[in-house]
C-alpha cells in the first residue's frame, strides 16, 4: 500500500479512469453485439439502425481516448462490410 500522500491520489485516479473506459468498452461491446446479432437475423433494416448506434459509440470511445483511432476504424470497417454483405 502507498504511503506517500500523491501516490495515494494516483491509486484514486486510476481506479477512476479504469472504471470510466470500462463502462465505455462495455457500450461499444453492447453496440457492437446489437449489430451482430442483427446480421445473423438477417435483418439488414435493423442491422443498419443498430450500426449507426455502435458508430456513434466507438467515435464517443475514440475521442475520449479509450480506443486508438485505428482500433476504432478497424472496428467500424469491419462491422459495415458485414452489414453491407447481407442479402
């Protein structure tokens, strides 16, 4: 355990931020599942609505610096290709 008063604070600030980028994985992850699920349905007009959401979701995640922007864009590419190769 930390004794020095500014390392206690950083133990404090890390838990935070932690717990702030799992919350927002977790909504990109729930996002991401909306989609998919969508996909494996074969309903491309839900599949559609539910990728404009997770879009939205992993830029949110990307500008608060919780994912890379190439993670991000990765992610994004991968779920519009399989959005557009439903029938």
């Amino acid at each position: 355990m930390a004794n020095i008063k500014s390392a206690k604070k950083r133990i404090l600030v890390n838990q935070t931020k932690a717990a702030r980028n799992k919350a927002i994985r977790s909504k990109v992850k729930t996002a991401c599942k909306k989609v998919e699920a969508a996909i494996i349905a074969k309903d491309k007009a839900v599949a559609q609505t539910c990728l404009i959401a997770a879009i939205s979701e992993i830029d949110k995640a990307c500008t608060k610096g919780v994912y890379h922007r190439n993670t991000a864009s990765r992610k994004i590419s991968r779920l519009s290709r399989a959005v557009n190769t439903i029938a």
